[in-house]
C-alpha cells in the first residue's frame, strides 16, 4: 500500500454493496447505522491502489461486516460523490469521484464493524424508507427490479 502524507492512496473509485439473503419470509437486506453521522446505508468504501472493482466490493464486505458472499452482480447504477466527504484522500481527484454498486447473496449475520453502530436485515420497502442517500436508494431500487421484488 502506498501513502502520502499519512493516508493510503486510494484507487480513483468508490463502491457501495447491497449484501442480500432469502429467507421463508422473503428477501433481506442489509444496512448498516454509520457510527460519524448515524446514517444508515449500505456498505460502501474505496479502493486501494490498483485494486479493481469486485475485489474492492469483496474486502469492503468482509472488512465491515465478515461476511462473504456469492452470485456477485456489478449493478447498473452507479452516481458520482463530491470529493469533499473523503477528506485526504484522492489527492489528484478535483471534484468527483465515481461510486460503482454492486449486489451480493450472503448467508449468516454480520460482525459488527468499528464503522458501525448497528446493523438491520430489512424489507425491501423498509430499506428505502431507512436509506439516507440517493445513490442507495437508486442501487437498492435496481437490485429489487432484478430480484422481481417490486417496491410499488
């Protein structure tokens, strides 16, 4: 891993998962409360180096929630974030950076993670409801329309 001035050199990306798991009473999803602002979201983080994007999606889950999974899906939404919420990092990045989505089958509970202050399997209507960002809701929307899963 290389570092400047004290902070790793993030790959130019961001990715967001949507861990999911089908149970008798239908399909769960997973979200996580952020411990900095109470936010609840799906998991997300940056690359490193030249990390490319599913192994990047594979350690963010398993470093926030130990999860691994299978059937991974690169969705089609992705949404570009200012710069400015990751202090530090991507210093050769002026104002955006892009964040791909992605869909996961999980199995098992997570692990909490020092991100997070909690985690809650949810209905797809109550995740929308939950989420507090756009590009979740829009990722968590796509997944439920590849999943038959209609959120009305």
């Amino acid at each position: 891993m290389l570092y400047f001035g004290g902070y790793s050199m993030r790959a130019p990306f961001q990715v967001l998962i949507i861990p999911y798991k089908k149970e008798d009473i239908g399909t769960r999803f997973l979200l996580g409360r952020r411990k900095d602002n109470g936010a609840w979201q799906a998991i997300s983080g940056g690359g490193e180096d030249g990390e490319s994007l599913i192994y990047a999606a594979k350690q963010e889950l398993l470093e926030e929630t130990s999860l691994v999974g299978k059937n991974w899906q690169l969705l089609d939404s992705m949404c570009m974030l200012p710069k400015v919420y990751y202090t530090g990092h991507w210093i050769n990045h002026r104002y955006v950076i892009p964040e791909h989505s992605f869909a996961v089958q999980v199995t098992g509970d997570p692990r909490l993670s020092p991100e997070h202050s909690e985690f809650r399997w949810c209905g797809a209507l109550e995740a929308s409801n939950l989420l507090s960002y756009d590009s979740n809701k829009i990722a968590l929307w796509e997944l439920c329309e590849r999943l038959e899963i209609h959120l009305g």
